[in-house]
C-alpha cells in the first residue's frame, strides 16, 4: 500500500473517530442540561400550584370569615337580649 495513501487513511479515520465522540459527548451534554431543565421546570410548576392552592385557601376562609362575623353579631345580639315574656309551646 502506497504511503500517502496509508496516512490519508488514518487521517481520515482518526478525523471521524473524533467527530463521532465529540457527537456523543455533545448529545451526552445536551441530555443531562434538557434533563435539569426538565426537573427545574417540574419544580417550578409544582411551586406554582402550591402557592395557587394557597391562595385559593386564603380566599375561602376570608369569606368564611367575612360570612362567620355577622353571624356572630347576631348570635351575640340574640344571647344578650331580654328573655321572652310568654311562654310558647315549642
């Protein structure tokens, strides 16, 4: 086999050998970031609809309690009021 043709064949291998592993450790590379970022952004969604319940919490129980207030007012307003005067037969 002819000298020139010898290196221009090694050349050309190694050449492809190291574009083949340079594309596998870019690939390997790319994975583990789209990997991350994926659990980043499950994490992130899963903060969100934590504070979203939260918030819809909060909500609830300020109406609870804008609706508990005047019905207290009016139990305490029915508990301090005068006895009745006749007797009624529940």
């Amino acid at each position: 086999m002819n000298d020139t043709v010898a290196v221009a064949l090694i050349t050309s291998l190694s050449t492809l050998s190291a574009a083949g592993l340079a594309g596998v450790a870019s690939a390997w590379v790319t994975g583990r970031q789209l990997r991350h970022q994926s659990a980043l952004a499950r994490e992130e969604r899963a903060e969100r609809r934590e504070i979203d319940h939260r918030e819809i919490r909060r909500a609830a129980y300020e109406k609870f309690l804008s609706q508990a207030d005047p019905a207290y007012r009016v139990l305490d307003d029915g508990w301090f009021a005068q006895p009745f005067t006749e007797l009624r037969h529940w």
